[in-house]
C-alpha cells in the first residue's frame, strides 16, 4: 500500500489564508492590526534567513512586522531591555527571540521574561505548565502544526497510540502533551530507550523528532500507521547537498498509511502556527473570540 502524502505546504497555506482572513477582520471591525517582534541577536545564517522568511509572511498576512536586531555581544541587561520594552508595547501581541542565542546570554532567563501572553513560541515555563495541566496557553509552533495536521488527516485522534521519538523542550516534550491532550495513549521515546524499534512498532501515530538522518526505517513502522517527520538534516548525497528527515522516506512510504515528506511536511506547518499564535495572542489580549482551528 503506497502512504497517503501530507501535504504540508498546500495545508500551511490554508492556515496562512485563515489567519490573513481573521487579521482582515480584526483591522475592519475592532481596529486592530496583530503585530509580531522578532528579536534577532547576531548574525547566525540559519537564524537570519528564519527571521527573514518570518517578517515576510508576517506582512503577507496583514499584520505588522518588527524587527530588532542586536549586535552577538550584546549584553544581557540591553536584550532583556528590549524585552521588557517589547513586553510594554501595546501594538506588539507576539515576541519571539530567535534561538540560539550566543552563548553568554541565559536563553532560559531570557525566555521567561518574555509576557507569556506574547510569548508566541510557547517556551516560557508558564505556557510550558498551562500546557502540561490542559490548560489554555500558547502552544510551540512546530508540534501545533503537527497536530493540526494529525487532525485533519484522522478527525479524531482518541485511543490511538502514539510515539514520539525525541523528548526536547521545544518539540518532543509539547509534541506529547498535545497529544495526550487529544486522548491518544503516548510513549516518549529518547536516546536511551530500550528496543526503540519494538516500541516503534506498537505505534499508530509515529512523531519522529531525533535530528539523526534518515534514522527511522521502514520494518519499524506498523503497516498503515501516520508518519510525521519533524527532522530537517542537510546531507550530502551523490555530490549534491539534499533535506532529509529523521525517516527513511522511500521504506517508511511503503508501510506507513500516510506520510509527511522533507521537505513540504512539517516544515512550512512551524511559521504558519506562528502566525496563527499571533492572532490567538491579539485576540485573547483585546478580550475577542479567538479564530477557530489555529489553537490546539
Ligand atoms: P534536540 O537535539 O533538542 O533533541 C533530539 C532528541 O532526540 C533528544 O531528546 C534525544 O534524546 C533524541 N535522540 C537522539 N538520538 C536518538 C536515538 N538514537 N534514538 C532515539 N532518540 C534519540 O532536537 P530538536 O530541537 O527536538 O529537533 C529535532 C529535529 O527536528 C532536528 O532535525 C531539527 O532540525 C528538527 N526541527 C524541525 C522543525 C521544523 O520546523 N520542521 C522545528 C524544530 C526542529
């Protein structure tokens, strides 16, 4: 059986499309244009082109865009500054400090002093409880975007067992409360699990979100099972550079029910949610019915 394809390029623009729709709608009957702060310190490569691509669809959904760009030895007073300032700006709904930081900066410290409500990537440690008690929070992008997609490939997702292989802070770890959150029954399976392949096996929905290319073959997969493959590894393959994630692609296809692929899965899902968070932040900051289907 050849696995149904998740399109998540094609899924990320009908959440594009929704949040553009909501923005419009907020500007013409409340006034209120969402507005997103991205915190840029260094000159990291990666984190520049995230941050670029990040403003760029930030403005293409109608909502405004800042930018603040910080020198790599930036002291930790002067971005926890900008923080606060940002924390205080009324037409600021969304923060996010791109990660990583230099390595003389606290991330923790400077994550938690992000205002929760704003805190769009989900990581300040009061999201991270609300999370973990079921209760109403912002949710890491990423591992949102794999649950809309589980959602709408499957409906419901009760009693299903799930594994999701990696247990970071960012996409593990929320990835799996998420999904307990949707009643599936969850397995964490990490660098020290025992028999991975067998627990990979019991598993009809398998998150992989290790970092290790291609490392998932296709006999762990139980036949018919949905495959979301978080990981974004860049190998070299034949003499040309290629994205691979963290299944093998071509095996898993052949058993999984439906699979994501690197790329066009996973990937363009995490700057969609983000936007989806900014309008879930602007709405519950002006006391206003939150768009349906962008939060978890
Ligand atoms: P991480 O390095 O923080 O965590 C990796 C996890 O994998 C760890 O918990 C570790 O225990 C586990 N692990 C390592 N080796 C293992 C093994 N042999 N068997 C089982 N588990 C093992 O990584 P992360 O930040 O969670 O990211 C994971 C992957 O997802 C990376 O490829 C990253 O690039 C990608 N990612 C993609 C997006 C996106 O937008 N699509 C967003 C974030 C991360």
């Amino acid at each position: 059986m050849a696995a149904q394809i998740i399109d998540g390029k094609a899924f990320a623009a009908t959440v594009r499309e929704k949040v553009a729709g909501h923005v419009a709608r907020l500007k013409e009957e409340n006034g209120i244009t969402p507005g997103l702060a991205v915190v840029l310190v260094g000159e990291d490569p990666a984190s520049q082109v995230y941050v670029r691509s990040k403003g760029k669809q930030t403005v293409e959904a109608g909502m405004n865009s800042y930018e603040h760009k910080m020198d790599a030895d930036t002291s930790e007073e002067d971005l926890l500054a900008v923080v606060n300032q940002l924390n205080n700006d009324p037409n600021v709904h969304g923060i996010l400090v791109q990660l990583p930081l230099p390595a003389h900066l606290n991330e923790d410290l400077i994550i938690n002093s992000i205002d929760p409500a704003k805190d769009v990537d989900g990581f300040h440690i009061s999201n991270v409880g609300l999370l973990g008690t079921g209760q109403k929070s912002m949710v890491p992008c990423t591992p949102l975007g794999c649950l809309m997609m589980l959602r709408d490939h499957h409906g419901s997702l009760s009693g299903m067992d799930a594994v999701v292989i990696g247990r970071s802070n960012i996409v593990g770890k929320p990835m799996a409360q998420l999904l307990l959150g949707d009643s599936c029954t969850v397995t964490i399976a990490h660098s020290r699990t025992k028999d991975l392949p067998d627990v990979v096996r019991r598993a009809d929905i398998v998150v992989a979100a290790v970092g290790r290319p291609e490392m998932v073959p296709g006999d762990w997969i139980k036949e018919g099972a949905t495959v979301i493959d978080v990981g974004i590894n860049r190998i070299e393959r034949d003499g040309k550079n290629k994205l691979v994630g963290d299944v093998d692609y071509a095996s898993c296809a052949e058993r999984a029910g439906a699979i994501t692929p690197v790329p066009g899965g996973v990937g363009p899902m995490t700057i969609a949610c983000l936007l989806a968070n900014t309008v879930t932040a602007c709405c519950r900051a002006n006391g206003l019915a939150e768009p349906e289907g962008l939060t978890a």
